[in-house]
C-alpha cells in the first residue's frame, strides 16, 4: 500500500453486537451472583424481622329499597343520590361511633405482649395470666405497658415506667395492685410463662386498627358488601370484622328507630298536657248538665256544635304541627349531628323534607369519615362543609315554605271557627255556654284521639323495624397479605439480578480508559494495524528481555509479528523506511512496542536499527544493557562519532543507539540538520530505522522526527491510554498534514469487561487490506504455548 491509499478514509459503521453485551455481564458473574446473594440476604433478615400481617373478609347483604323521592334524586342529578347503597354504607360502617361500638364488642380492656428476641407478639385471645379490674378511671389511666415476671406459683414482680421513674414491686396472687388511674389484681400465674407484658387500654386505643376497614362489592353492581380487615394477629382480625358487621346491623336499627322514638317522646308531652285538659273539660261539662238539668242540644245546635269543633280540633293540630316544624328547625340550625323528623308535620310535604335530611344525615357520616384521614381545614373536608351547608339552607327553607302553609291553614281555619261562632251565639245562652262546653271536651278528645293514635302507630313503626343488611358471611379465617416469602424473595432474586447488571455498567460507565480496538475505531479515523497482546509473564521494568524472541510461539509473538507483517504495506515504495514510535504520554509501551518491533524485524533478516530519541527521559539502554554516557545527544552535539554511539546488540542484525546524557536543549538538537543528516545516513546502512520519541502529549520534541519519517505509529495502551488519546493521532495527521500515522494498540487482555459493545464493519475501500487479530480465545488452539487458564468450574472437579 503507498502514501495515496494512506489518504483515504474509510466509511465505519459500527453496531451493537448484543453477544457481546452477554459475554461483558459474563465476565462478571460473580458481582452478579454477589449481588443476587446480598439482595436475598437482605430479604431473609427482612423476613425475621418484619411480624406478618393477616387479611380477613366478611360480607353484608343489603335489601334494595328505593322510594319515589329516591328515585327523583338519582335523576335529578343530586352527587350523592348517584351514589349506590354500598358506597354510602362505607362511610356509616367506617364511622367512630359504629367502630367505638364494635371495639365495645370485644374483650379490649387488656392487652398481652409475648416479647421475643426480634419482635414483639401479640397473645390475643389468649390470656397467660388472668387479671381482674378492680376500679378504673375512666378519662385517666396508666396506658403504658407492664412488665410481669412471675418468681414462683404465688408471687411475681411487675415493673413500668413512669416518666423517668422505673417502678418494681413484688406481689402475691390476688394482692391489690395500684397504679395511676387503675386498680386491679393478678388471679393467678405461670412460672414458665415468661417474657410477657400487659397494658390496660380504652376503646380509643384500637381506633386505629379497627379503621384500617374496607370495603367493595362483592360483584359489580350486586348488593352484597365485602369488608377487609388487616392486621398483625389473625384473631383479632377475625373478632374485629364480626363485631363490626353484628354493630352495624344493630346500628342500622337504631337509627330507624330513632324517629318514630322522637314521635313517641314528642306524643307523650302532649298527651300529658291534654289529659289533664280532657278531664277538666269533661268534669265541667258534667257539673253544668246536672247543674242545669240538660241532657241533649237542639238538632240545629248539635250540627253547629260538631261542626265548630272539627274546625277547632283542626287548628289544635295545626298548632301541633307548627311546634314540630320549630323544633325542627331549631335542630337544624344548632345540631351538628343527624337529625330526623319527630312528627308528620305535613304529608304533602314530608317526602321531600325526608328525603333532604336522609342526604344531610348521609353527608354527615362522610364528613366523619374523611376526618379520619384529613383535617378540619383541607379542601376535601371544605367541601363536605359546603355540601353540607347547602343542604341545612335547602331545608331550612322548605321548613319556612312549610311554616308559610301551616300558618295560611291556621288563619282559615280560625275564619271557619269565627263564622261557626256567630251562629252559636244566636242560640239560647243556656244551651249556648252547654254547647262551648261540649264543644271544648269534643275537641280536647278529638286531639286526645289523633295523638294516641299517631304514639300508635309510631309504636308500631318501631316495633317494626328490621335492619336493612344481613350478615351473609362471617370472617371465620385469614391469610397472609405481607410479608409473603415467595414474593420477598422472588423481589430480591430480581433486584439482585438488576442492581449486579447495573454494577457493571455503573463501572462501565466511570470507566476512562481505552481498551479495545472498537473504541479506538469510534473515535479516530486512523487506521489500526496491530493489536498487541498483553505478555502473559512477568515483565521487568526495563524490558530486558527481547520478549517477542524469549517466547516465540507465544500468542503475544504472533501479534507483534502481525504489526511487522503490516509495516511491509505501508510505504512499500520505499527500500529503506524511517518508522517513528510514539504516544500521548508515559507508560503507554511505546518503548516496549518500539523493542519488540525491532526484534521481530531482526528475525526476518532484515538490518534494524533502534533509536532512543527520547532525551530527556530515555529507558532503552538499560533494556540492552549499554552505558549512556554517550548517544543521540552527544552526536547531535559533535561530541562524538556515529560509530562511537551503535551498540550491537544479542540479534546479529539489530544495532541499538543509546539516547546519552540529557542534553539543556533537546528539542533544537531534534529540530537540527545534523539529525536529519543522521536519518539519511542511517538509510544507507539499515533497513529499518526505528526511533523511539519522547511522547507527544508531554513535550514537542518528537515533532520534527514525525514529520521526517516514513511511518508512524502511534502506541496506545489498553487499560491505561484514556479516551482523549485516541484522538491525538488525528491532530497529528490533520495538523501536519501527515499521511502515514497509524495506531498499534498495546497490551491488550482477556478482560471483556470494559470493552465496547459495538462490532465495527468496513465499506468504501480503506484500510480493511490490514489484517489483524486480538487473538481471544485462541490460546488453547494448539499453535501457541501460552498456559491456558482453566474454567473456574473445572476446578470442582478436582
């Protein structure tokens, strides 16, 4: 290949090779493996010490049964008659008061604690030692846990701390025990049950567990309610479920209930009052009959008698209702809790005031709910306000509108009475003042008659009652929601995997060195024409040893021969070629490539001479063993001759010319004619010249040298040339407008690690005529001598 071919570029493309991407987790599968193992370490530990949570579930019946009104709101469009009976339900069940009430249920007053060595176990239902509650305050008392040991069958020691104050005290079975706020005794112990502790609650103190239920449908659009429970004893998850389920029945009865027992309790006031009234009225219209010796009224009177007393007996139930529409009104606007209707104020209207307070009740309840879970003055209990203060004004106005009737119908039935009392004032005054007796006991009974009838019914209205839902399924078992160890682990296994892939990137990615050749081709134009393995031996600091002669068959050998076999090709016009060394730095081989090169060259018979143009920091000589007392910067000086400074060297065909004494000037010797007088001269007496130059990135003395040679390589190390480096050979080539740069990657391994992902493809012509392998995998082939390494599970076998 000439300089020509040497211009042009080639066109790479390079993709990603996902075998390989397999092959660099491979080569780490024991970070992988490593963090597999931590993750599920961690999920073990994990187990041990997080207490199982247990689920139970019962389930709720409830009878559909919707009224006109109902109806009207659902397609009204009212937020909350959109909602089905289940979804309101949830809130009455969730409630503090049903939940108080279910807490009540249980056995609750104590609690017992087995503490282990990891956590702490709650003994429900189990009672170790039976203790009795002798007195209690019930607004105060000691809630913190107690210690009990027992000593033997008749004695035990308790202890708790209050404040700072550690309290201890031996007691007898049966002996008074007081602490703040509660006296109690212990019944009986234990000896070998040890480890425990108790404590004394309220119902308060489970509020937060009991209101961790939940609820759902059973089946979509169903009437059949589930109830979830969690919590870390399965007992008391069971109890807890039942005992809110049997409350809410007897709740839900409670409440309907509650009206027709304000209707009894308003009744009764006024049935108190008008007995008295019937019984005065009656007696006086008895005295007057004896008193006048009347015994019956005209037909005519009797007709104006009866009917001036229907009119009254109306207007007393006007009255009536307009008492119930106050009071109403006034439980409303001062009661914060839910209301009902305690009297049929006015049958035209009581469906839709029913209907307004039954939503009013239900927004109510919400409103407790979601104080469980926000404050008084987030936006969701805000709106719950409002919702609640619209429906208060809607029927406080119906209530007004009700009021305006009641008082229209007042005012005409007083018309009527005034009419009916003229015509009873033109009758005789005897049987006139006879028939305002009569009439005043008829009206007192009438009204006397409507109340009881209306305790009455309202007596059978709650005789009545049946609840609206049906336990249909009690919570009798439980499963484990969390943790779940096939879960836990199956987590760990896969994080581990993930968090060991995500290692290897991670160092991947803060890795910023070169290590293989498709780096290097991704970020230089250069061509590369050899590879250069990594000596699998020990290699002394000077490079003493002629390596690639040492081991001849070695697969580091064949790769340095690789790169002698390239040189051939580049400026193959040329019988005698200049071939300069270089790199960005120190210590990236150039010296050690520059002394395999030369050897090699040697070994095909050709007449080699090596350089150490470094001078200022020069090792060869020390590899060959020669003094460096005199050299390059002796001659370049005129201190000495040229045959003074070639040393022959162990090859027959390879001279060696030390680089001497660090010369005050080294960059103007290297810039003199004298040393490009010294090329052309050493063209005639050698094949190859190949000078070894100080680095690149560091000083410019290697400039002039560069742009005087037929070849140069450019040495970049694997694992120690950074990513920068690789860009250095274009600089070169672009700013000197050279044509014969080329890259010699050195000391290339095994580890895959760090090596790029990407399989790199040729088109255009270029350089794909240089052939070179990094031998991977070859090793074993049977042409080299290279110890082969054994898999780390042939090991086992042995």
């Amino acid at each position: 290949m000439n300089n020509v071919e040497l211009q042009d570029r080639r066109i790479i493309e390079q993709r990603v090779d996902y075998f390989k991407v397999f092959k660099i987790l491979a080569s780490r599968w024991y970070w992988i493996a490593g963090a597999i193992l931590g993750a599920l370490l961690i999920a073990y530990i994990y187990l041990w010490y997080t207490p199982i949570v247990y689920s139970t579930s019962g389930s709720l019946k409830f009878d559909e049964k919707r009224s006109e009104f109902t109806d009207l709101l659902s397609g009204g469009g009212s937020s909350y008659g959109r909602n089905n009976k289940i979804q309101s339900e949830t809130f009455v069940i969730q409630s503090r008061d049903v939940l108080l009430n279910a807490i009540g249920r249980l056995d609750y007053k104590i609690s017992y604690f087995l503490k282990g060595r990891v956590r702490t176990t709650d003994a429900y239902p189990n009672k170790p030692f039976p203790i009795e509650i002798i007195k209690q305050d019930s607004n105060s008392f000691f809630h913190k846990p107690v210690d009990i040991d027992p000593i033997d069958n008749r004695s035990f020691r308790i202890s708790y701390q209050d404040g700072t104050t550690n309290k201890e005290k031996v007691y007898k079975i049966g002996e008074l025990i007081t602490i703040p706020g509660i006296q109690f005794r212990v019944k009986s112990v234990d000896p070998i049950k040890t480890g425990y502790f108790f404590q004394f609650n309220s119902k308060e103190d489970f509020l937060g567990r009991a209101g961790g239920i939940t609820t759902k449908e059973a089946a979509k659009s169903s009437n059949v309610m589930q109830l979830f429970l969690s919590d870390k004893n399965s007992a008391f998850a069971i109890d807890m479920v039942n005992a809110i389920m049997k409350e809410y029945v007897d709740y839900d009865v409670r409440q309907k209930g509650t009206s027709a027992s304000q209707t009894i309790e308003f009744v009764e006031k006024q049935l108190k009052f008008l007995y008295d009234k019937v019984q005065q009225s009656g007696g006086a219209l008895e005295r007057y009959k004896r008193t006048n010796k009347m015994i019956d009224l005209s037909t005519s009177t009797e007709l104006s008698i009866k009917k001036n007393t229907e009119q009254q007996a109306q207007l007393q139930t006007l009255r009536l209702q307009e008492i119930a529409i106050n009071q109403l009104e006034q439980q409303i606007q001062n009661n914060k809790d839910k209301v009902s209707i305690n009297f049929s104020i006015d049958e035209a209207q009581n469906g839709l005031l029913s209907g307004l307070i039954t939503q009013l009740n239900s927004l109510i309840v919400e409103r407790e709910k979601k104080l469980i879970q926000y404050n008084e003055t987030s936006g969701p209990i805000q709106q719950v306000d409002k919702q609640i203060s619209d429906n208060r004004s809607a029927i406080i106005n119906n209530i007004r509108l009700t009021r305006e009737r009641n008082v229209r119908n007042q005012r005409y039935i007083l018309n009527q009475i005034n009419s009916s009392q003229e015509e009873l004032n033109n009758i005789p005054s005897a049987e006139r003042d006879f028939a305002k007796l009569q009439s005043e006991f008829d009206i007192n009974q009438k009204v006397f008659t409507y109340l009881s009838e209306k305790r009455l019914e309202a007596q059978i209205t709650k005789a009545a009652v049946v609840p609206s839902a049906t336990i249909v399924n009690q919570a009798t078992s439980s499963s484990i929601i969390s943790p779940v160890p096939a879960k836990i682990y199956t987590n760990a296994l896969l994080t581990g995997l993930v968090l060991g892939i995500l290692i290897i990137f991670l160092v991947r990615a803060l890795n910023p060195f070169i290590y293989d050749k498709e780096t290097v081709e991704g970020l230089t134009n250069i061509p590369i024409i050899g590879v250069v393995r990594k000596f699998p031996g020990f290699i002394d600091q000077n490079n003493s040893q002629a390596l690639s002669v040492q081991q001849p068959k070695s697969v580091f050998a064949e790769s340095v021969r690789s790169v002698r076999t390239n040189l051939s090709f580049l400026a193959s016009e040329k019988d005698r070629k200049v071939i300069c060394i270089t790199s960005e730095i120190a210590g990236e081989g150039k010296s050690f490539i520059s002394v395999n090169l030369a050897s090699t060259l040697s070994l095909i018979e050709k007449k080699v001479v090596l350089i150490g143009a470094d001078l200022r920091r020069s090792k060869l000589h020390k590899t060959f063993n020669v003094k460096n007392n005199i050299g390059l910067s002796t001659y370049l000086s005129k201190q000495s001759e040229l045959k003074d400074i070639i040393h022959k060297t162990e090859l027959e065909t390879l001279d060696f010319i030390p680089a001497g004494p660090v010369p005050p000037n080294p960059s103007e010797l290297l810039h003199s004619q004298i040393m490009k007088d010294l090329l052309n001269q050493l063209k005639g007496m050698y094949d190859y010249i190949l000078v070894d130059t100080a680095p690149v990135g560091l000083v410019s003395d290697s400039i002039p040298l560069i742009r005087n040679s037929d070849v140069n390589l450019f040495v970049i190390r694997s694992g120690a040339s950074r990513f920068n480096a690789a860009t250095i050979a274009d600089k070169l080539s672009a700013e000197y407008d050279l044509k014969n740069v080329v890259i010699v990657l050195n000391a290339f391994g095994d580890d895959i690690l760090h090596s790029n992902y990407y399989t790199s493809s040729y088109s255009g012509g270029g350089y794909s005529q240089y052939y070179y392998s990094d031998y991977s995998g070859y090793a074993g082939s049977g042409y080299y001598t290279d110890e082969v390494k054994k898999k780390w599970w042939k090991f086992w076998k042995h």
